[in-house]
C-alpha cells in the first residue's frame, strides 16, 4: 500500500504518458532515501535500515520508458540495531564491484 507522499503505478504510467517528462532527469539526495530491510538469524531478526547519500539519474524517453542508475554510500548506513552498522559499513562489503 503506498503512503500519502508514494504514487501508484498507475499513476506513474499515466505521468510517463506525457511527451513534456522526456528528458535526463537528476535524482534530489535531499529528497531521497534508499531503505533496506532483511531477516537474519534464519528468519528470527528482522535488520532495517537506510542509506541518506545518494546520487542518481534516469532518462524518460519519449515512448514513456525510465532508464538510470542510482549510486549510494554504503558506509553511510543507519540502522535500527546499532550492533549490525559496523557489518554493513565493513571493508568487505563498501570494496565489493558491481555483481559480486
């Protein structure tokens, strides 16, 4: 269910409709935060947490069609379990190259 500030993707269809979106567009890092949730311990804890710096950038096509990228800090992670933020900020995981 989407929350009051979220769209619906019917109504992002229906924006991506209009011929005046086509063009490079910026991703606003005050605006935007990349969440992560996820279940460790075989399932028992739940990990939240979210990453504030961000960069990015998409194309809108013409036709309506949404290509782009978006970059974030994993270093710059914030938890809610305090134990977990020195494993997501480790060497292993901020050094890793795209696929693996």
């Amino acid at each position: 269910m989407a929350s009051p500030e979220q769209i619906t993707p019917v109504a992002v269809q229906e924006l991506l409709a209009d011929p005046a979106l086509a063009r490079n567009w910026d991703l606003d890092p005050s605006r935007s935060t990349v969440l992560l949730s996820n279940r460790s311990m075989w399932g028992l804890a739940r990990v939240t947490g979210s990453f504030h710096q961000i960069t990015g950038s998409a194309t809108v096509s013409p036709a309506g069609e949404v290509t782009g990228d978006v970059t974030v800090a994993a270093a710059c992670a914030a938890t809610v379990r305090c134990d977990s933020t020195p494993r997501l900020t480790s060497t292993r995981l901020t050094s890793a190259s795209p696929g693996t």
